[in-house]
C-alpha cells in the first residue's frame, strides 16, 4: 500500500482524478463498492476520496483511520473538505463548480443516497446533471440494504462488535497514545495499556473484548477492557488493554486496539483476588 497523498480543499491537485464522493466515516461494504466504481477504468493516476467532516451521526473511525482504510482499498488521495457554513450555503451547482474549478476529474462515483448542496437538496440525479455539461461521468452505486454508518454505529453502541465488524468487512479498531493509569492491573501482574478513546468517534459499549493490540509493528493477542473499573470505584472512562505474553514499557507510544470478540460486561467484583480469576478466565476466551 503506498502513501495516500491528503489534500485539502481548495487545495488544487493537477493530475487526473477519478473522484468518490461521500462521507467515508466507516469505510463499510457500500463505501468500498463507491471507491471501486470509481476505480473501475484503472485509467486515472488517482483514485479521489472526499472526505467530509460532518454525519447524522457519530464518525466510526477518525480522519486518520479512515485514510488507512481508505489507502488498504486502493484510494492514492484523499481530499478533505471541512464542512462549515460556507460549504453548507453553497447550491449543488456551485458545489459542482468549484470541485472542478480545483480537480481534474475524469469520471465521478457515488452512492444512490448521496446528497449535497444547501439543505441537501442535491442528489445523485442533480449530479450527473450538473456533470454533463464539464462531460464527466457519473456512476450512482445501488445502496446495499442494511448497511450505512448508522447502523454500525448503533451497533457498536448496543456491543454487537461481531454483526459491526461484517459491515465494515474488517474489525473495528482504534488507535491512540498509551497514557499512565493509576497501574493498578500492574500491581496485579496483569499490567495494561491505556488510551483514551476519540472523542469524534462511535462509542463502544462498555465491556471486555478479545482481539489484538498492534504496537511496534508487532500484533499480540489481547482482552481489553472499555469503560470504568467499578471494582476500585474508579469512574473515568479509559479503553485498558492488557497485551497477552508482552512485557515492556509503553508509555507515550502509539497503539493499536482491534476488536475481534465481546466476552462480558464490564461488573463490580467483591475483591481483587476474584477480579484477577476473571481477567484471568477472560484471557482464555480470545481466540487466536
């Protein structure tokens, strides 16, 4: 995977672009059928994502996860256009005009809900009618029924990591700075890395998942906990991942949590030594 160029609007882009238009919060299976339409010639030098800043509804992942994902699908460059007041008054037409005022687009993909313009008044029709007369075409992508950001996001919400995961086509995961904790699970030999979770983002149901933590470079099994810590009575928020046969310190490095597996809700124990029992069973519930 090569390094996706990142562009922002109106930050003009000379070579030719074959343009996918949407919000791109989840990158979901209806999201990569938009960026292959628009990739479907392999004529152009670059595949063009445009990604906004604004959805009904909680962000899956964060601008640079998104990229990541966007770059494993083939996207060369993305452009990010901030969605304040002056792009929320801009008339279809003038949205049209001024992404090719700045971009060389040779073809246009988009999905059949895909709305712009003021109020939203926009959609795929109003843009393949605006684009014939700069001779672009436009291909509008069917919708898949049951799939849209709205619905992964109620679906990591209601814990459902699994039914999540088949519709983005790969596992959730966030990314974030190891921070230092009150190093609790470290007096109790099961030591953990803590980061907070985006606050721009889908928030997880609390409980304990198994999955995978990403540090170095290096993937190990991992159980993490999202949420408090009712046992010690500690209510901050945290996503605590306990690295399975790491030992190191991590302190300030990135890494990466990915969740493959609920096993329970997050509960308040009635002393450390059955907590330990639990974490301990809880290990052996992720799969490999």
């Amino acid at each position: 995977m090569s390094s996706v160029i990142k562009i922002k609007y109106p930050m003009p882009y000379a070579e030719p672009i074959s343009l996918a238009l949407g919000f791109f919060d989840g990158i979901h299976i209806g999201h990569r059928a938009v960026v292959m339409a628009a990739r479907g010639s392999g004529e152009c030098r670059a595949a063009t994502l445009f990604c906004g800043t604004k959805t009904r509804h909680a962000n899956i992942f964060d601008i640079p996860e998104r990229i990541k994902r966007l770059g494993g699908i083939g996207v060369q460059a993305v452009i990010e256009i901030d969605f304040d007041s002056a792009l929320a008054n801009l008339t279809p037409e003038q949205f049209v005009d001024s992404l090719v005022a700045c971009y060389n687009i040779t073809t246009i993909a988009c999905g059949q809900d895909f709305r712009f313009g003021k109020d939203c008044v926009g959609d795929a029709d109003t843009l393949t009618r605006l684009c014939n007369k700069y001779k672009i075409p436009v291909s509008v992508v069917p919708m898949i029924e049951g799939v849209s950001g709205t619905n992964i996001a109620e679906q990591l919400q209601n814990g459902d990591i699994g039914k999540a995961n088949d519709l983005l086509t790969t596992n959730y995961a966030v990314y974030g700075k190891v921070i230092r904790g009150r190093q609790v699970g470290r007096t109790m030999g099961i030591p953990t890395a803590n980061i907070v979770q985006p606050n721009s983002c889908a928030i997880l149901k609390a409980g304990v998942y198994g999955g995978k933590a990403i540090v170095g470079g290096v993937t190990y099994k991992a159980v993490v906990n999202v949420g408090t810590r009712p046992t010690f009575d500690d209510d901050t928020s945290l996503i605590e991942t306990h690295i399975i046969d790491f030992a190191g310190d991590i302190y300030d490095a990135d890494i990466r949590v990915i969740f493959e597996q609920r096993i329970r809700d997050v509960v308040r124990f009635g002393s450390q030594a059955e907590l330990i029992a639990q974490i301990k069973s809880d290990i052996q519930k992720v799969k490999i």
